[in-house]
C-alpha cells in the first residue's frame, strides 16, 4: 500500500518590507527657536500692553488707545513673521525627504547660515543674565546683603574681555601657550618683587558697578543681534547636498543652483578659543576665480563638517522607472 503523500509545503511568506525610518526629529535648539522664544515674546508684548492700556483707556479715549497699541501690534507682526521664517528650513528638510525617499534623516542635506559674529559672546550673554539676577536679589529683595556689585561687574569685565579677544585675534596653539608662559612668567615677577597689592589696587581703580537693567540690557542687545542673524539666514543660506548647492539670497526664495564640479567647501576651525565654544566657518570657493568665496559663521562644527565630508562622498544617481509613462 502506498504511503499518503505529504501535501506541499506552502511556500514561506516573504518578509514585509521594512519600513523607512521616520526623519529626526529637529533639535531642542531649534525647537526652543521655533516656539518657546515667539511664545516668550508674545506674552511680553501682550504683558507690557496690558500694564499700560487698561489703566488709560478712560482718560485716553479710543483713538489715543488705537494709537498706542500700534506699536504693540506691529510687534507681534514681526514675531509672526521671524517665527514663520524659522520654520523655512524645516519645510526645507520635507521637501528633501519627500523628494529623496532613501534618505529621510536628511544626512545628503546641510543647510548653512552664516551668524552673527555676537554669537561668539555667549558666555558675555550667559554672565549678563546670571549678574542680572544676582543684582534683582540683592535690589529688590534685599538678599545677599555682602555681596559687593562692583565685584560682579569686575568679573563680567573681565569675561567680556576674553570674549573681545576671541572675536577679534585669531588665537591658534601656539599663540595660546606663547601667552600662557608670557602671563605666568609676568605672575612670577610680580610675585617676586612683591608687588602684588599695588598691581590690584590699580585694577581696582576701573571698578564697575551696574544695576540689574544694565546687565539685562547688555544680554538683550546681544540676543536681538543673534537673532536678527538667524532670521536673516532663514532667507540667506546655502543647501549643500551631493549633486549641487543651492544657494538663497533673498526674501522670494529664489537663489542659485550649481554642480558640484564648479565649488569646493573647506571648514576654518584653526582658532582654538573659537573652536571650545562650538563656533567654526565653512567657506564655499567657486571655480570662477572672480567670484569671492562665501564664508559662513557656524556652530557645532564638528558635527557639521563630519556631516559635509558624509556628502562630499556621496553621489546620488536619479533613478527613473522604466515602465514610467509606457
């Protein structure tokens, strides 16, 4: 008697395909940009208004009010508008991804704006607020009653000096430790001759004080000028990718696209100061020897330029269908 034949195997179900990543999500910089900043600056606007208006509505009357909150309502126009040009390059990035499926992390695009050079004061920005505060605790509340103003302005002249100098003198390795041994052999000397009370009373004699307006306004000043820069670069960028640059200049959205043969890129981080602080520049060189090389103020330049080297040996080949339009 025969044996039963085992029925047929059925053949094993092809794995589903694998689902691209999703595209990163931006980074807490540009998300505080995007909305914690517009949001912060509506309230005070809407705050200021409110401290002022209500109270004066009686004896102004409408029309002196409507003139009043012009200003008001111009302001929050232009927080509108700088936070609808930070949201440029995240529509961008989309554009990107919708257009290049297989890269949806965006790694094949770099999009660079050149910043203020203000930015490179940031430690200056961060010691204005912490003076800022230190001085509301000290007026306001009375807190910290030995705590000698003109002390926190030395030390903020002080950072505010070394901030001067980074942005001002390129300061490479060998000028730092030139300048290291120069200072401590000077330190020595001084310490030598004992002359150590007459060299700090002279230092005294530039004792700053302020209040804490004038640090917070110091901070201000340098915010408003980095953030003048950021909205600019919403208009005024580059996107690097590994076929082309496109480079926008202006408020239409319209700028100019060349392959990769007619530029070069090349990352300047030789100033060591600059360099600790995350700030390096990218410049763009073109073929045409006539046209001057762009030069973009970045932050975060390590990751950035490992980023550019990533694109640098990428070359991206438009497939197209072949069964397309048959």
């Amino acid at each position: 008697m025969a044996a039963p034949t085992n029925p047929s195997a059925a053949p094993p179900a092809s794995p589903a395909p694998a689902k691209s990543p999703l595209p990163k999500a931006p980074p807490s910089l540009r998300r505080v940009l995007q909305t914690v900043l517009p949001l912060l600056a509506v309230v005070g606007i809407v705050a200021a208004w409110a401290c002022v208006a209500p109270r004066r509505m009686g004896e102004w009357g409408v029309v002196r009010t409507v003139v009043f909150s012009i200003p008001f309502v111009l302001a929050l126009a232009v927080v509108a508008i700088f936070h609808r040009a930070l949201r440029n390059r995240d529509h961008t990035r989309r554009n990107w991804v919708k257009n290049n499926p297989d890269d949806p992390t965006c790694r094949n695009l770099l999009i660079v704006y050149s910043l203020s050079q203000k930015a490179i004061y940031l430690p200056t920005i961060a010691t204005s607020v912490v003076m800022g505060v230190l001085m509301v605790l000290k007026e306001r509340w009375t807190l910290l009653p030995g705590l000698d103003p003109k002390l926190l302005g030395g030390i903020w002249l002080g950072i505010f000096f070394v901030n001067f100098l980074v942005e001002e003198y390129d300061v490479d390795l060998r000028s730092l430790i030139i300048t290291t041994v120069v200072v401590a052999g000077a330190f020595m000397w001084v310490a030598v001759m004992d002359w150590f009370p007459e060299f700090f009373r002279f230092f005294r004699r530039f004792g700053i004080q302020m209040d804490s307006a004038s640090y917070f306004l110091i901070a201000v000043v340098f915010v408003i000028a980095i953030l003048y820069s950021v909205f600019r670069g919403a208009f005024h960028y580059a996107e690097i990718t590994p076929n082309y640059i496109n480079i926008q200049t202006g408020l239409t959205e319209t700028g100019e696209q060349l392959s990769r043969e007619q530029y070069s890129t090349r990352i300047e981080a030789e100033d060591l100061l600059e360099r600790l602080l995350g700030f390096g520049r990218l410049v763009v060189m073109f073929r045409d020897t006539r046209r001057p090389p762009m030069i973009f103020l970045i932050h975060g330049v390590g990751r950035k330029a490992a980023q550019l080297e990533g694109i640098r040996g990428t070359y991206l080949v438009d497939q197209q269908d072949p069964t397309r339009g048959a």
